[in-house]
C-alpha cells in the first residue's frame, strides 16, 4: 500500500510527536482526518480504472450510482474532521 499510494511513511501519532519534540518542535495542534472507511473507498475507486474492474461494462457507472452519496458523505466528515479516528495526521508545530 505504501508503495502503491505513495506514502512516504505511515507513522503513527506518538513516533510523530516523539520525532518532531526530538529535533527542537512544540506541537501546537495534532489531529487525525479522513476518516478510514472514507480512505478505503478512495482505495476502492483505483479499481476502477481501464485496465481494472472498469474495463468490465457497466462496472463503473453501477459503483457510482450505488456509491456517490456516502462518498460525498465522507468527503464532508473528513472536511470537517467529524469523528474520532482518521486514516491522516494534520499537525501544527513550531520551533522552539
């Protein structure tokens, strides 16, 4: 996955936190968006490219209409970091 999206790295919130305090930082503001279930339907949509699931007829057109509302459903809850857990970090730290 890692690879396949890009990632730099997947750290989680205290090696994060611990690597930022560790090289002179204060952190202001740590918090998790997108929620996880957003980021696996996300995941769900590169299977649906021409060389996929997609190239199946009518694959992608029945994913869409039976998908869109709880895609926009969840493209609003990580806009607005509803909920407790998120699949990414958004952080705030200074320089001390």
């Amino acid at each position: 996955m890692n690879k396949r999206m890009f990632h730099r790295n997947l750290l989680d919130e205290k090696k994060w936190t611990d690597l930022l305090i560790s090289n002179g930082f204060k952190i202001e503001k740590f918090q998790s968006f997108q929620p996880l279930a957003f980021t696996k339907k996300y995941f769900s949509l590169s299977l649906l490219g021409q060389r996929a699931l997609g190239a199946i007829p009518g694959v992608r057109k029945l994913f869409l209409t039976l998908m869109v509302g709880n895609l926009m459903n969840d493209v609003n809850r990580s806009i607005n970091c509803i909920g407790d857990e998120g699949a990414n970090y958004y952080v705030i730290a200074s320089k001390i």
